[in-house]
C-alpha cells in the first residue's frame, strides 16, 4: 500500500515542478551560461571597488579626457550595479554564494518569481545575454582604467 502511494505522488511532484526533460538541455546550457558569467562578475569586482579610487585622482585634474573617463567609469560602475541587480537564476540551478572585495557577501538576484516560468528556450537566451553583457561591461571597465592611466 505504502509503495502504491509513493508511486501515485511521483507523476503529482513531476507534474508540479513545471519542466519537462525535454526542458533540461537548454536549462543546462542556461546555468553553463550563469556561470560563467557569475565567474566574469567575480573577476570584475576588484576592478569595480577601484573605480572610486581612480574617479577621485581623474577629479583632480581638469582634462576634458580626466572628465570623459570619469563619465565612463561612474558609467560602468552603475551598468555593473544594475547588471548585478537584474542577473536571475536558473531554476533548480544550486547557487554558491561569493564575496565581494571587501569581505561582504552580495547576493544580488532579481525576484525569481519573474522568471520562474519563463520557457527554457527563453531562460537560456536570457542567461546567454547576462554572459554577454557582463563580458562587455569587463572589456570596458579595463581599457577605462587603462586610459585613466595615462590621462593628463
């Protein structure tokens, strides 16, 4: 009786989880994504928490290329902020948790209950799009502290 049960509640708890398996190719390309671009986030950060430093030496000169790079950084700082507030999970994706430069955990995940129905195709599609953001907010921030460098 006991073994009826359990087999009776195995199609309710599939039925329940909202994925197929033909869902979970496309979910697994979606965490290969988020993870990667978690790891890019991860490699940024300590060029991120330079920004501030940098911004205060570029104010004290009066270059019209110190105000252009000090634009552009304050520019990057925020597109990170807001690329870390908006990054989502992927569902059932396990999540380890990170530390920013200083020592404080961030955890800056959009409500999920925004995406957690999302289709797969679209969740991967969006997470492949975090990945390229995030890549091209790193690009930019190096070659803006590149140039803030050699400003006069």
């Amino acid at each position: 009786m006991r073994t009826i049960l359990l087999l009776g509640l195995v199609p309710s708890l599939i039925a329940c989880s909202g994925k197929s398996d033909a869902d979970k190719p496309l979910l697994d390309e979606a965490a290969r994504y988020h993870t990667e671009a978690t790891a890019v986030q991860e490699q940024l950060e300590p060029l991120i928490d330079q920004i501030d430093s940098v911004r205060t030496l570029l104010v004290k000169k009066t270059s019209p290329a110190a105000k252009r790079t000090t634009q552009s950084l304050d520019s990057l700082k925020t597109a990170f902020e807001e690329w870390e507030e908006n990054l989502v999970e992927v569902p059932g994706m396990k999540h380890e948790h990170h530390e920013h430069g200083t020592g404080e955990h961030h955890h800056h995940h959009a409500n999920n209950n925004d995406t957690k129905d999302l289709p797969a195709i679209q969740m991967r599609d969006l997470q492949r799009e975090f990945l390229t953001n995030i890549k091209q907010i790193s690009v930019q921030t190096r070659q803006a502290l590149d140039r803030a460098k050699n400003v006069q």
